[in-house]
C-alpha cells in the first residue's frame, strides 16, 4: 500500500523505490517549495533505469522531470510547478516512463517560447503521463513532435494560452473529463496521428480542433466553441483528414466548420452542421469505413479485443480430424460425477469410461474445434448387458443414435455417421440418454473415443 501523504511530513515528501525493492526517502533541508524542489530533483539524479519516484507535497522545480526509465507517481493533491523550463521534456532524447497519480503539473515561465511548456516530447519517446489538471500561462501545455513518439495524457487541463495540445509530428493519445483553452485552439494537430477520448473540449475563442496535418479522431466528445467555428481543416498542401465520431458540437454560428469538405470529415452524431459535411449511417458508413481499413489503419478491423489478427487462430489453423476420448465428456445434465474408468486389455487407450448414473435426459457434452466441412463421425463403445441408447448431436443437430446392449460384453464396437455438415470453428457434441433395451439391466453408456474425419 502507497504511503500517505501524512506520513511523510516527518521523515521525507519523497520516496524512490528500487526494482529490487529497495527504498530511500529524502527529506528537504525546510519547509518550502523550492526545498522540495531540490529534494524531487535529487531523487531522479540518483534514479536508474526500473525506479519508481513518489513525490507526496508540492514542489518548485527548476530542471525538467523526464528521465528514461524512471517512473513516477504524486500523491491526489500535489502541485508540480516549473518556473524555468518544461516540467516534463525529453531533452530531444527517445525516453520511456510513466506518471501516476494525480498530480497537477504548471509552468509559470514568465516569457513566451519553447520552454514554456508543461510537457515537451521532441524524440521518438514513449511516455503515460497521468494528472489531475495542468495550467500552463504562456505557450501550448504538451508538445510532440516526433513520428515515433507516442504521448498518452489522462486527465483534467485548463489552459490559458492557446494550443493547449500540439502535435507537431507525432501521436497523441488524449484521455480525460475536460480540456479547456480560454484563448483559442484546444488541439492543434501538423503531425502524424491525434485519437482524443477527452469527453468535453472547450474554446475561449473558436476552432478548438484544428488540422493542419495528418489524421486527428475525436471520440465522444461535446466540443464547445461559443463565438466561432468548432473544428477547423487549415491544410496548405499536407493530407488532412478528420473524423469525429459520435460528438456533439457546440456553437451558436451557423456552421460550426470550417474548410471542411466531404472528402475529409465524416460526421456522425447527425446533427445539423451544413451543406458542407456529410451525414453517413448504415450501409454508407460501412463503405466509408472500408476506404480507409487496412494494415496499420488503427481500425478495430485490425484487431479483436485489441489482439492482432497476426496472432489468431486462423481457419487453415483448425484440424480436418480430431478424436476425442471418452474421458473429455462432461455431465450436462445428470449427477455431476466424474466418469469411471475400466481397464480391459483388448480395447482401444486400455478400457473405456462408463457414465454410470446415466438415466433418461442425462447428458454428457464434449467441447473441440474443427475446421468447417463435411465428416464422418465413429463413436467406440463397449457393449454389454448393462448398456442403454443413446442420441448424438452436434451444435443442437441430431445426427444419429446408438444402442449399445448385448447380451455378452464386447470390446471395440463402432458406430458410423456420414455426411455430418460441420459449420463454424468450436463446437459442442451431446450424448443424450433416451432409454434402453428392454433386455438391458441399466442405461450406462461405455465409451472409448469419438473421432471426425473429413470426408
């Protein structure tokens, strides 16, 4: 269990735990912010690779945070503040790490440029930045700008600067309950790839989503533009496209697009948005959908429950034969008892498994994959005088029956069904007890295997 932010007031705001468990707590030399601040910054300098930073009160720092490998977590409630550069950077370096908790990150620089951001990722980095709320005074809060770069943000913003999120060149992808930019732009998108999850988006101004670049989706989203344009395609030459899926756009001007053609923007809340934006529901959203589908789309088509296509199990994949023995069945209906097994020389795996509570409307069930086709089916089975009827389905379909009484015991007796039609991939066999000889002293079924062959 994390510590409380209570329990450090003492012995130390800040905590690095090593990968090998290890922990060591720093105390600041007094009780201020900037104290802190040297305190947090010490624990990354002494960081490597695999730690993890707790930071449990509110820091002035002077250096960017960002580290490679080096993770970090802020207690509910902490305020970050960077008054020099940008409180999260790479320094043009690929790294990778992760912020949790739900910290509140600002920078206060008070003159304009490219260190006036909150977070700053110019290098083929990797980052999960996780906070509460972000302000940043002067210039776009987070910054990336490389196409190998991936920038995940969860979390609440206010921004007073416009540019809240600018992706310059590579991929962003936005969580969060709201994102507000009183000064203008929200999402500025002259990169790669923008996907923005983010449920409320707010203007001060207009245009709150602007394209210049790339592909940006919003998913979800009520966008709020109360003096001007909502979204905005300003593209002088570079392939913009933009999707909104199931926003809701909110705006008093008349047409809350702008430059946006049929070509480059599918709407699909079905709100009235003018003549210049396309309406696309069932059969035309499935065409519109199918143009741009493909490898590395980023569509759910790539993927089932987020598993690559790649890695599944494909059909060619599936048997064409498959036995299955009589010790898989499992009681569907009917006491849930194992079978009992019986050992005999002379049948097939050295005996064979007996459902010997069977009554009528027992069943038992076996579960396998096939590949879809059309099969001969064999069920072995030992005969005796003790031994009921029994029907076969497959998927719910009858496909045939058997009656294995005799009046002597017999080993390696075989049932026969052809031209069963095997349909999908995973499938269910059901034996059903439906009675017995009338010679027969019991309904048991004695099973040694059952096996499909394609025809």
């Amino acid at each position: 269990m994390l510590e409380t932010r209570k329990q450090f007031d003492d012995s130390g705001v800040v905590v690095r735990r090593s990968r090998n468990g290890r922990v060591r707590r720093y105390k600041p030399t007094a009780d201020t912010d900037a104290a802190r601040g040297v305190a947090v910054l010490t624990a990354q300098t002494d960081a490597t690779a695999g730690d993890t930073i707790l930071v449990y009160a509110d820091a002035l720092l002077d250096a960017s945070l960002g580290k490679d490998g080096v993770n970090w977590w802020f207690s509910p409630g902490v305020t970050i503040t960077n008054a020099t550069t940008d409180v999260w950077s790479d320094g043009g370096s690929a790294m990778n790490f992760e912020v949790g908790g739900q910290g509140s990150f600002h920078n206060t620089k008070p003159t304009a440029g490219i260190n006036t951001r909150v977070g700053n990722f110019l290098a083929a980095s990797t980052v999960n930045i996780s906070y509460k709320s972000a302000i940043s005074n002067l210039g776009v809060a987070w910054r990336t700008g490389n196409l190998a770069a991936t920038l995940k943000l969860d979390g609440d913003l206010t921004q007073s600067a416009d540019g809240t999120f600018d992706n310059v060149g590579g991929t962003m992808l936005l969580f969060g309950r709201r994102a507000v930019s009183t000064a203008g732009l929200v999402l500025e998108q002259d990169g790669d790839l923008t996907r923005c999850y983010i449920s409320e988006l707010e203007s001060g101004g207009s245009n709150p989503v602007e394209n210049i670049g790339g592909v940006i989706h919003v998913f979800g989203s009520k966008i709020i533009a109360p003096t001007g344009e909502v979204v905005a395609i300003n593209s002088t030459g570079t392939p913009a496209d933009l999707m909104l899926v199931g926003c809701v756009l909110d705006t008093d001007v008349a047409n809350p697009l702008f430059n946006c053609s049929v070509s480059n923007v599918i709407r699909l809340d079905g709100a009235s948005l003018g003549a210049d934006v396309t309406h696309l529901s069932g059969p035309a959203l499935l065409d519109a959908i199918k143009t741009v589908d493909g490898p590395g789309s980023g569509l759910d088509a790539d993927t089932v429950d987020g598993v690559e296509a790649s890695v599944m199990l494909q059909a060619g994949d599936l048997p064409n034969t498959v036995t299955i023995p009589g010790a898989s069945g499992r009681v569907l209906s009917g006491p849930p008892l194992p079978l009992s097994f019986s050992g005999n020389s002379t049948q097939e795996f050295g005996g064979y498994w007996t459902f010997s509570t069977a009554q009528v409307g027992y069943q038992l069930g076996y579960e396998f994959m096939l590949k879809p086709g059309t099969y001969r089916v064999q069920i072995v089975v030992v005969k005796a005088q003790t031994a009921g009827i029994a029907e076969w389905s497959l998927d719910g379909n009858v496909i045939g029956t058997t009656d294995t009484f005799n009046s002597s015991f017999l080993t390696n007796q075989s049932f026969t069904f052809t031209g069963v039609v095997v349909s999908g991939y995973k499938h269910l066999l059901t034996c059903t007890v439906t009675g017995k000889n009338a010679s027969s002293f019991a309904f048991q079924i004695n099973l040694s295997r059952i096996t499909f062959t394609e025809e």
